[in-house]
C-alpha cells in the first residue's frame, strides 16, 4: 500500500505544481483606481452640482446666525429685555434650523455617495472581467493582498480602459 501511495502523491504534486505554474495573475490598486478614474470625477462633480444650492443655502444661513450674534454681542446691552430675549430665540431658531439643514444635507449626500459609488464599482467590475477576459488572467486581485509585484499590477491598464468608456 505505502508502495502505490507514493507515486499517486508524487504524481499528484506534480500536476498540482504544473497547474500553479500556468496561472496567470495580477493585482489592482482599487484605492487608486476609485480616485483617478474619469467616471468617479465626474460622479463627484456632479454630486456637487446636486447639492450646491442646498450648501449656498446653509452657508447663508450660517452668516445670518453669526451677523445676528455679533450685533446681540455688540447691541444686547442697550436693548430691552424683550427685544434681547426674541434676538435670542431668534438665533437659536436658527441655529436649530442650521443643524437640522446640515443633518439632512449630510445624509443626503451620503446616500447618493454611496449610490455613485455602487454604480462605479459595478462598472469598474465589468471593465476589470472583460480586461482579464481580453488578456488571459485567471485572477485579477485586489485589497487585501499584502504584496504585489509591480509587474504585475495593472491598475494603470485598467484606468486606461475606463478612459475608453
């Protein structure tokens, strides 16, 4: 028995080797490719475009609060009480109005974010198939790898075929 196992364990190694040694690989730097590619800059433009009214908006309203506080400050010792006290309920409306805007905006964007991103990645995915399709790899890896041979990283061919699109 020891006789046969052997050989069928050798003969085993041997294919699982020449298997190993016909597999083509590379790696991509999803970080930088997130960043640099032409879709995620026009994603992000048009996410400030979106929300750019809604920004002007609470820019605006800040300045009011600050106006309001600063002439309060400089002011409040020569108004009445009543004239004091509705300054600065006033402000505080607004400041609560301020906090609330920030809050929605903020979510706002996030959801869309994450919704551009999402888009992004399954295109970027679909680049990455076909490249590796078209150039004959049998994996394409990405985070998580804790090294990688410049030769065989190809984020920069991979950017340059989302350019394409």
């Amino acid at each position: 028995m020891k006789r046969i196992a052997l050989p069928l364990i050798l003969a085993l190694a041997a294919i699982t080797t020449n298997a190993q040694a016909e597999l083509k690989a590379a790696y991509i730097n999803s970080a930088k490719i997130l960043q640099e590619a032409p879709q995620a800059k026009a994603a992000t433009e048009a996410l400030k475009k979106e929300f750019a009214k809604r920004e002007q908006a609470l820019r605006k309203l800040k300045a009011e609060i600050d106006k309001m506080t600063a002439d309060l400050k400089k002011d409040g010792a020569i108004m009445s009480a009543d004239q004091r006290s509705k300054m600065e309920s006033d402000i505080l409306e607004k400041r609560r109005k301020f906090q609330f805007d920030a809050q929605s905006l903020k979510e706002d964007v996030d959801l869309r974010r994450r919704q551009e991103v999402q888009k992004l990645r399954t295109s970027i995915s679909s680049v990455i198939q076909s490249y590796a399709k078209k150039k004959g790899y049998d994996f394409i890896f990405t985070d998580g790898v804790a090294y990688a041979a410049d030769k065989v990283n190809v984020t920069d061919e991979i950017l340059k075929e989302l350019k394409k699109k």
